[in-house]
C-alpha cells in the first residue's frame, strides 16, 4: 500500500489484499484470511478460509466449512 505521495505506507507482506471497505482491508496470507486497518495493524486474526469486505458494518467469512457473518471486532453474529 502507498499513499497519494508514493510513499510505502504498509510494507508487502500478504499473498493478497482486497480494497479497503468501512476502515479494514481483507488480507490473505499462508491460505487463511483476515482484515488489516488503514496503518497495517491485524485487526482481526487470519484465521479464515475464506472473507469478504466490510457492509453496514459486517463481513461474511467461512471457517470449518461454514459461512457466518462478523462484526468490526471479529466476533461473530448471530442470525
């Protein structure tokens, strides 16, 4: 990640990243998924299978196989 200058702002260390979304960016590393803020701070573990950005303030992962959805901080809602 750099900024409007050009300056490295979050050093490459992911095999992939998403855009960011409400603050938090998905990440991937060593095939498990996670969300990074805007200083590069793991936010929330990666610890998933599989995530999607940020809306109205949840995120869809998959762990164990199953989909559920997430909250700013990482716990899980109910549905």
């Amino acid at each position: 990640f750099i900024d409007k200058t050009g300056h490295v702002v979050i050093e490459p260390e992911y095999d992939w990243v998403g855009n960011f979304s409400e603050g938090l960016a998905v990440v991937k590393k060593d095939g498990k998924y996670g969300f990074i803020d805007k200083t590069g701070q793991v936010v929330i573990d990666l610890k998933y299978d599989d995530a999607k950005s940020f809306s109205e303030g949840l995120a869809a992962v998959k762990k164990d196989g199953e989909y559920f959805f997430i909250d700013k901080n990482g716990n899980r809602v109910s549905q």
